[in-house]
C-alpha cells in the first residue's frame, strides 16, 4: 500500500530533528560504524513507533531486502567517498567543496532510502500497544532482521533512542523497561 508523500516527508522530518541531538548522532553512528547496523531501518522503526504502528516481520524484512541493494551500490559507497577524501589543505584547496558534494549526495541517497521504505508500508496503529512498548518492539525486530544476534543494541543505546522518541516515558519507566530481560 502506498503512502502518500506527507509520510515520506513526515519520516524524514523525523529523522532530521532526531539528528539534532548529539547524543542520538553518536548513538546512531556507534550503531553503524562499530556494529555495522544500517541508521535509516532504524530511523524507520523509530518513526513508526512513535505513531504507535508496530513493525510486521514479513513485510519489514521484504523491505530490508528492497533497500539492501540501494544501501550497498549507492549510500555505501558514497560515504566510502566522502570519508575517504582528505581535508582540504593548501595542496587540496578543493576538498572541503568535494566533501560538502558527496555529504549532499549521501544524504540525498539516505532520503531516497527513506522513500523505498515508506513506499511498501503497510501500516496501522495498534492501540493495544503503549507507545515505548510498540518502539520497543520495532528496535528488537530491527536488530534482529538485520542480522545483528550477536551485537544487539545495548542498553544506554536503547536509552537514549527511547528517551528521545517516546514522548510519554518517564525516566521511571525508562529504568523499568531497560531492567526488563529480553528487551534488545
């Protein structure tokens, strides 16, 4: 079922105010560069948990395996790029202008990926669901579907994307949720 474009937006918009926040970079970046965890299957999770819609495994994982490709020939190697180039110096007066290209391309790749995952979306709120709990379950399928058993998102991670996302939680409830077993 295709979303109109106000989601598409609506989760990018998502995506750049969570961006702003020091602690969520850091987190997300320790995610992708440590454990290898692609940021906008999370971003993805995080959005639709906050609007209360839980991730189906079927559908999340066809739509892991749609972006794969995207993410592997064009975001990857874009920011292999980027990364790569040296800071401008006096024998490289153009790198910082290279580097600002290929962040623009990056990131307009990250929103084309963003595209590709709300384009499949099959959603509908659950209200059974407490807003921490759907989120919870959105990053535990996450990790999971992403192949990551063995470097799961630990708990100050979780903390911090929780903490940032669930409007509702208090910091009581956030202590007892990470305490609970099993959460990621």
């Amino acid at each position: 079922m295709n979303q109109p474009n106000h989601d598409i937006n609506a989760l990018w918009s998502f995506s750049t105010e969570l961006w702003q926040h020091r602690d969520v970079q850091h987190t997300l970046m320790g995610l992708q560069d440590q454990q290898g965890y692609r940021i906008n299957p999370i971003l993805f999770a995080l959005w639709l948990g906050t609007r209360g819609i839980p991730l189906h495994e079927t559908s999340f994982a066809g739509q892991l395996k749609a972006t794969q490709a995207w993410y592997a020939q064009v975001i990857n190697p874009i920011r292999c790029a980027r990364r790569a180039t040296p800071l401008a110096n006096d024998a490289l007066p153009a790198a910082s202008q290279i580097i600002q290209t290929l962040l623009d391309a990056e990131l307009a790749a990250e929103q084309e990926e963003q595209r590709q995952l709300c384009a499949s979306l099959e959603a509908k709120p659950d209200k059974h669901l407490s807003e921490a709990d759907c989120l919870l379950h959105n990053l535990r399928l996450c990790s999971r579907l992403l192949g990551h058993e063995q470097a799961k998102i630990d708990r100050p991670a979780l903390a911090i994307l929780l903490g940032r996302c669930a409007t509702s939680l208090t910091e009581t409830d956030l202590k007892l949720l990470l305490e609970t077993p099993n959460n990621l």
